[in-house]
C-alpha cells in the first residue's frame, strides 16, 4: 500500500551555499471509487484512509446518508494486467434494497466547476438532496475567541505537515472547541470526505454539534459537503468562493473565512456567533 510520505534527493541552496540531501513529501496517488463494481470517480490524494474517503465521497454526493447502507468497502485485488493490487482501487458494495444511482460517463454530480451546471442549479440540487437540514436543534453557538483558537490546535495536530509542510488538513471539532478528528491530505475535499466517512463509519452522522475548520478556502465542494454531512459551522483559514457564500446562505449554514489570528469574516449564519461583545462603536460605517 501506497505510503503517507516518500523520501526523494533535492539540491539545497542557502545564502550560496549548495548542498544534496533527502527530503520528505507527502505521498499522492490516484484513487478510483467503483460503485457496485461501477468506476464513478478517480480523484488524486494521500493514501490512507481510503475506505472512509469513499464513504464521505459518497454521502457528499448524496447516495448513502447511514452506515446500513454500505455493504462492504473493498480493495479490488487484480486492478492491474498482471493482476497485482495497487490499493489504489475500492469498489463500495450498496446494501439490498439501497437504490444505485444512474452512472454514466458524463456524472450528472455538482462538486466542480465543470459540471456543466449554473449556480442557481447546484445550490438547488444541494439543497433537495441533503438529509439533514442544518437546525438549530439542539443550539450551536461559538464566541469569536473559541474560533480563533481552533487554527492552532489544528496545526500542532498535523503530524505529516510538520514533515512535509504540503498537506491540507480538515478538523471537527465540538462547540467547546476539542478536536474531536482530523484528517491530512494533499487535497481539502479529501480530508474532509475523510472525516465524514470516519463519522459515518461509526454511526455518528448527521454531525449537527460539530465545527469544521478546513486549511485553506473554502469552495463550494467543501460547503456542499458540510451541508450534506449536516454540520451547521464550517470556518476556513482562507477566503470562500461567491457560490460557497450563497450556498451557506441558502441551506443555514454558518461560513466564516480568513479565520486568522483573533480576526474572521462571517459570511454567512452569523446568528450562530455571540457578537456582541464585539460590536465596536464605528460598527456599520
């Protein structure tokens, strides 16, 4: 099985000085997600937790919202001409009874921008197809300062960034602001269908008292995902897209970016943020 990190020789510069070393990057590798012994999609990342990368694939894109309706995840043995195995390969097995969607070559799927679909249609599509519509049942509410701890735990907590420094990391963690997972990738969508699949795995979807913090932007893919996941706060270090913004806005849920330092921009879902002991004089000018 692929590796997390590999080793390759580097020529270093520092201040005119040249030197020859090892150095350590982060692993990628393709990965095919079969449905039903069907291909549905390939998408490249870090090895490691694939079973649970196709799982929270899959609860992204609608198909499975329970961990009953997984039969069995397997690595295809013989993916190869000589009949070796990659582990680059998985094929989901739904349960009896479980619908399977229409696959075809041209994946009628809203994750990317080349799918053909307007904005208006993907924050439909989004919108009719989550199981668990973001509710404040039970509440979820977040002070600025909890927030802006959560960049920190994150990073102390990325054991393969701190060799590599070329990975992506997603975290859920709860209201009171622990870690409750995290995941490492090359990709955001990745890690975050990760910690999906792990949640789904272990029965704890929807995941309604949970905050996502994702490195990076945050794109429509990665707030589609947390709305289909249910989870009601998603904050990134980075800026979101126009369309992550609406999307947030149309399905409830609360999007903050540039979430560095004691600084953040609340986009959308404020409501679930105790501002008021942030208001400032100049507030609205």
């Amino acid at each position: 099985m692929g590796r997390v990190t590999e080793r390759r020789r580097v020529v270093r510069v520092r201040n005119g000085a040249v030197s020859t070393r090892p150095d350590t990057l982060v692993a990628e590798e393709p990965l095919e997600i079969r449905l039903c012994g069907k291909p549905l999609a390939i998408t490249m990342r870090t090895p490691g937790d694939d079973f649970a990368l196709a799982a929270g694939f899959l609860v992204s894109e609608g198909v499975v919202g329970r961990a009953e309706e997984v039969a069995t995840i397997v690595y295809c043995a013989g993916a190869t001409e000589d009949g070796s195995n990659t582990y680059n390969v998985v094929d989901v097995q739904l349960a009896t009874g479980v619908p399977v969607p229409d696959i075809t070559l041209e994946r009628n799927v809203y994750t990317t921008s080349s799918c053909g679909l307007c904005g208006k249609a993907s924050l439909h599509a989004v919108r009719t197809t989550a199981r668990w519509p973001i509710a404040d049942t039970p509440p979820v509410r977040v002070t600025p300062d909890l927030l802006a701890a959560l960049p920190d735990q994150l990073r102390v907590a990325q054991r393969v960034f701190e060799r590599t420094g070329g990975l992506h990391a997603a975290g859920l963690f709860s209201p009171e602001g622990e870690l409750l997972d995290l995941r490492e990738d090359v990709g955001r969508h990745n890690a975050v269908d990760k910690l999906i699949g792990r949640a789904f795995q272990s029965g704890r979807l929807p995941l309604s008292r949970s905050i996502l913090l994702v490195s990076g932007r945050a794109s429509f893919e990665l707030v589609q995902k947390a709305v289909m996941a249910g989870i009601p706060v998603l904050a990134a270090v980075s800026a979101p897209s126009s369309l992550a913004v609406d999307l947030a806005a149309e399905t409830g849920l609360t999007l903050v970016g540039f979430l560095r330092g004691g600084s953040m921009n609340v986009y959308a879902g404020e409501r679930r943020l105790d501002l008021r002991a942030r208001a400032t004089a100049g507030a609205g000018t």
